[in-house]
C-alpha cells in the first residue's frame, strides 16, 4: 500500500500533506529515485526539535501554573478549567508560531486557542453567579424580625382586600348565571377562572415577604450554578471536538498492523489507537474469553459435563450418575460462550481495523467525549438492547436449541438418563407414522389444521359482525351489548372452558336441553364429532372478543366523510360495508388476524382443560394420545406423561417450522407491512 498525496478529515474535505518526509517518499515511488532516510531527513529533526520545546515550555508553565494565587480556586473543577486555560495561553504563541509545522501542531494551536477564549467565559459565569450568591446569602442574614413582622402584616392586609375582591367577583358571577344572562358552561369556566386569578395573585403577594423572595432567589442561582458550568463545558468540549473532526492526521505507515497485532487480544488495539477508555471496556471482554468461555468450553468449571467435547460424547461411558441431558445443555452453553467470544474478538478486530484505516486517511480516532457523544445518539440503541439480547440468548436460544439438539437423539422412556445420537430417525418415524409415539401424527396434524382454521374463522367472523352490529347508529343499548360481548375477555378463560365443559357432560345443562329440543340423545365429551365441534364453538365464543375490541376501534376511527360520499354515489349497505369497511378494518387488524391462526394452532389450555385431548380412540391414536388433541397437547403428553422427550422435541420443530413459514408470508402480504 502507498501513501497518498492528499488526506481526509471526519468531514470528507480534502488537505494537503504537511510532513515533508512522506511528501519526498511519495516524489521518490513516482520518480523512481530512491527513498529518502527518514533517520536522517531534516523534516524529522524539525519534529523532533518541536516536541522537545514543547515539552520545556509546558514544564515551565506548569511550574508557573503552581505558583499563580488562582491555581487554589475553592471548586476543584474550576481548578481544572483555570489550569486548562493557563497552560493554554502560555503555549498558545509557540503553537501559531509552528501551526504550518504539521497537522498536529495545527490543532494544537486550534486547541489552545479555543480553551485560551472559552475557558474564562465559563470562570466569569460561574464567579459572578457565586458572588450573586453570596449576596443573597448576605442580605437574608441581615433581615431583621422587624422587616419580615411588618411585610407579614401588610401581605396578610393585601390578602383580605384580594379576598373581598374574589368574593365580589364571584358572588356576582353567581348573579348572573342565576338570571340567565350566561350559560352553566360559561359560569363554570369563569368560575375556574377567578379562582385560579386568586390563587396567582396570593402567590405573587407572598414573595413581598423578603425572607421567602430570598430563598427562592438562592436556590435558582444554586440551580444555575450547576447548570450553567456543565452546559458551557458541554460546548466547549463540542467546539474542541469540531475543531479535531476538521483537523485530519498525518501518520507514517500505510498498513493496519495494529489491529493484525493486537486481534488475539481485545482493548488493546483501542489502546494503541488512543482510545484508552474503549479499550478497558474491551478488556473486559478479554477477560470473559480467556477466564470463562475458553475453560469451559474445554470443561472446566461445569457441573457434569466436559463442554464442548461432551456435547458429542453425551455422557457415555462416563459415571453412572452423569446425565446426558447435562452434559448437552452444559455443552450448549459452551458453544453460546465461544460464540460471545468470537464476537468479542471480531468486533474489537474490526473496530481497531476501522479506525486505524481511518487514520491513514487522516481521520483522527474519537476522542472519550466525542465516543460518548456517538452512544448516546447512534450507539443508544445497541446500549439499551444489549442487555436484553444477553438474556434472550440464555433464556430463549439455549432452550431452543436444547429442544433441536434433543429431537437428533433417541431420549425415550427407557433412555432417560444416558441417551445417544441417531441422527434424522424420529423424523423419518414421525413422516412415515410409525412406532408408538409417531402413528397418531398425521390423524393429529390433520385435526390441528381443522381445528386452528374453524376455530380462528369463526372468532373472526363473529367478532367482526358483531362490532358492525353494535356500531350501527339504528342499535339501542351499544354499552350493555358492549359489555356481553366483551365478557369472554375479560373473564379468565379457564374458567369459561371448565364451565362449559361440565355443561357439555353427560347429564350437563346444555346437553339435556338440546336433547330436548331436537329429540336427540348427546354424548359431547364422548363423541369424537361432537366433541371438535364443542371445541371449535367454545374458542370461537371466546376468541371473538378480542377480534370484536380490535374491530371496533377500527371501525370508530373511520371518517364518515366516506359513507356519506358513497351513499351519494348511490352505493348500498353491503357495497359500502365489502368496499369501504372491511378493507378498512383489514389494513389496520391484519396482523393480529394473523396471530389468531398461529395462537390456536398452539392453545393448549382449551384442549387440555374441555376433555384432556379425548375421548381416546386407542386403536388409532394408541395410548398416548385422544382424537381432540392437537399436537401441542400431544406433545405435553408424549413429554410430560410419557416420557418420549424426542419425538416430542421433533415435532415441536416441525411446528416451529410451520408457524414461521405461515407467519412470514401473512406478515409479508400483509397491507400494513407493505405501507409501513
């Protein structure tokens, strides 16, 4: 890589080089001339010649800040800003006088000169503010009791004539609402008027008292002494950092060796960049991957396992009492440690390779003000989510892939604690239907799709005619039948489903009385048929609801301007509800029609709850499962009642799988999602 002849600042403008060492190299690669030393070129000794008189005469001038009376202000900050500024204008004269010298003593110059004029702004402020301050302070001790006895008394005499006053106006306010000359609404404002009038003027009477219009004087020039100092050191510290963005850097290398040298160690390349503060932060990152994620995933420090190598031993041939289950969970999370780790490592790679390619540029490395600056705006978000990323990690990544991991093994009632991999077999057991846990599949797989269509459907369906009913201007009583159909929500569902699944029993309310009516004989929970039909019903009762709230909202937030045109256009009922409504309604509710699918295909608790997934059909479900369950359920009772972990673990991928590929293309062909 070779130099180039021009450098860049922060802000994209071009400048011309000022080291002249790199100027002749430069000459030299074009010419074909040989390389000027750079021991020996003239331009270094005059560098070097600088940097020697400037550490003199910042030595003498520090010796002379000790010395100046000033040095001992009673504020430690404004010791700091007044050593700043005088160290500023001893060196300010050296710095114009070599500013063309280079790119650096240029912005040392800049520096100085705006610390030199800034700073004592800032002193001024604050000193007058303190004296300002001590008067006050000052004025409040000399109040006699005399002074503050007496303007009590002529507050309270004020206070009396501003009461009549009040009462006056009030009483005759009052007058005239009694004889009809202003409205209820008008006596009522005017009323808040007065008396908020009265409460103002009482407030403004009470700082006559000296003593509390002293105080309050204090604690606002307390405020604005604290205040002040941090927004104007706030702008001077914009101002330097403007003054750094607009000032490029002349360095003598063209390659990022610096981020090559330092990759296998995070922080110290941002170190090496001049970012010290950066780079603790990092180190702290070197820490967990040399202390933490390494050891353990080499298996020191688990509480079973051997990390990543017992992910693939899973146990065998170890102790009786070890688990494979522990050792796959333990080698998971070395995995998710060395996952951090490399993280880590790559981003502090690239971030040390950014900015040292940068600074070839002339692009000077962000100062600790300028790093802050960016996380507070463009870093902000990375801040606040990186928290939360770390937990979903443990508590939703590890656990997912635990359950992808199990369905590769043959965890079974007989393989509990020491288990093997066998690859793709209970997924070829569950497409093929066969074995005991794996021959009722399809029967449930078809259901659920039964089961999630009529039911989400009909929650729709209902919730969407009934809140078109109810919003009809020609329906009396809107918040009583607000309310009833609003009750399925707000009463906690199980306790519906366990309701009406008594009801529903032999014997129950509702199945005698439709006996009754129709002259026929019910076995609801009995019945396979009756059975999915009672399930599809209750959650469309339950469900409409929610789609009723949604609908609703929708519905009043439609201009009537529309109807009111379509009805001049000559448009009926029905054309305006299929032509104006329910487009409506859908571009708003789409993708909460859409998590009605994807949470029935998933809803345990009514399955569960109405008839525990039967009645039970053995000779084609086998005994792990009933003709109502879905496959949720079915895998609560392969998991939890009969102990078949991986074909339960495959089929909750295959779920998985569906939801996500149902989810994306609804969400994707969904209007909102196009518009937004």
């Amino acid at each position: 890589m070779k130099y180039n002849k021009y450098l860049y600042d922060e802000l994209g403008e071009k400048h011309p080089r000022k080291n002249q060492y790199i100027i002749d190299l430069i000459k030299a690669e074009e010419s074909g001339e040989s390389k000027p030393d750079a021991k020996s070129h003239p331009y270094k000794d005059k560098l070097k010649a600088y940097e020697n008189k400037k550490k003199d005469l910042l030595a003498k001038a520090k010796i002379a800040y000790e010395a100046d009376p000033n040095s001992k202000l009673d504020k430690k900050y404004l010791s700091k800003l007044y050593y700043r500024k005088f160290m500023a204008d001893a060196m300010v004269d050296f710095y114009y006088q070599n500013k063309d010298l280079s790119y650096d003593s240029l912005l040392d110059y800049k520096l100085a000169k705006l610390e030199s004029e800034g700073i004592p702004k800032i002193i001024e402020n604050d000193l007058d503010l303190k004296a300002k301050l001590e008067s006050a302070s000052n004025r409040i001790q000399k109040l006699s009791d005399k002074e503050i006895t007496d303007s009590k008394k002529l507050i309270e005499e004020d206070k009396k004539v501003l009461e009549e006053r009040y009462k006056a106006d009030l009483k005759s306010l009052e007058e005239s609402f009694k004889e009809g000359k202003i409205s209820k609404k008008a006596f009522k404002s005017e009323k808040d008027q007065l008396k908020q009038k009265f409460k103002d003027q009482n407030k403004r009477i009470e700082y006559r008292n000296p003593e509390l219009s002293l105080k309050e004087e204090i604690e606002s020039i307390k405020y604005k002494i604290e205040k002040d100092y941090k927004r104007e050191v706030k702008i001077l510290e914009g101002d330097l950092a403007e003054a750094r963005r607009r000032t490029p850097v002349e360095v003598e290398k063209t390659s990022a060796y610096r981020s090559l040298l330092s990759a296998p160690l995070p922080g110290l390349g941002q170190i090496l960049n001049g970012q010290w503060q950066k780079g603790l932060i990092f180190f702290l990152g070197t820490l967990f991957i040399y202390l933490i994620a390494i050891p353990y995933a080499l298996g020191f420090g688990n509480y079973q396992g051997e990390g990543i190598a017992g992910l693939v031993s899973l146990a065998q041939g170890g102790a009786r009492l070890d688990r494979s289950i522990l050792f796959m969970i333990e080698g998971i999370l070395a995995l998710v440690f060395v996952s951090l780790a490399a993280f880590i490592l790559i981003a502090s790679f690239k971030d040390v390779r950014k900015i040292e390619k940068k600074e070839i540029l002339g692009i000077r490395p962000n100062n600790f003000f300028e790093t802050k600056k960016f996380i507070g705006s463009d870093g902000f978000p990375f801040l606040i989510t990186a928290p939360a990323l770390v937990v979903i990690i443990f508590i939703v990544i590890v656990p997912i892939l635990t359950a992808i991991l199990i369905s590769f093994t043959n965890m079974d009632p007989q393989n509990q604690n020491k288990f093997t991999w066998i690859g793709l077999e209970n997924y070829l057991t569950i497409a093929k239907g066969q074995g005991i846990a794996g021959q009722a599949f399809w029967h449930i797989f078809g259901w659920t799709i039964m089961w999630t269509i009529g039911a989400s459907s009909l929650a729709i369906i209902l919730g969407f005619v009934f809140a078109l009913i109810v919003n009809n201007e020609r329906i009396r009583g809107k918040k009583f039948f607000r309310t009833v159909y609003l009750l399925p929500w707000a009463i906690p569902a199980f306790i519906t489903i366990m309701f009406f699944s008594i009801m529903t029993s032999r014997g129950g309310i509702i199945a005698d009385t439709i006996g009754s009516i129709f002259n026929v004989s019910l076995d609801i929970k009995n019945n396979t048929v009756q059975t999915r039909t009672a399930l599809i019903l209750l959650q469309g009762w339950l469900g409409h609801s929610y789609i009723f709230l949604l609908t609703t909202g929708v519905l009043q937030a439609i201009p009537k301007d529309l109807y009111e045109a379509a009805s001049i256009d000559g448009a009926t009922g029905i054309q305006r509800t299929f032509k104006i409504t329910i487009p409506l309604v859908l571009f708003q509710i789409a993708p909460m029609l859409i998590n009605q699918y994807t949470f029935n295909f998933n809803n345990f608790s009514i399955i569960y709850l109405y008839n525990q997934g039967g009645p039970f059909n053995p000779e084609i479900y086998g005994n792990l499962a009933g003709s109502s369950d879905i496959l949720i359920s079915y895998i609560y009772k392969l998991t939890m009642e009969s102990q078949y972990q991986a074909i339960g673990a495959a089929i909750t991928v295959f779920i998985s799988i569906i939801l996500i590929i149902i989810s994306y293309f609804g969400y994707k062909n969904s209007s909102a999602f196009k518009e937004y």
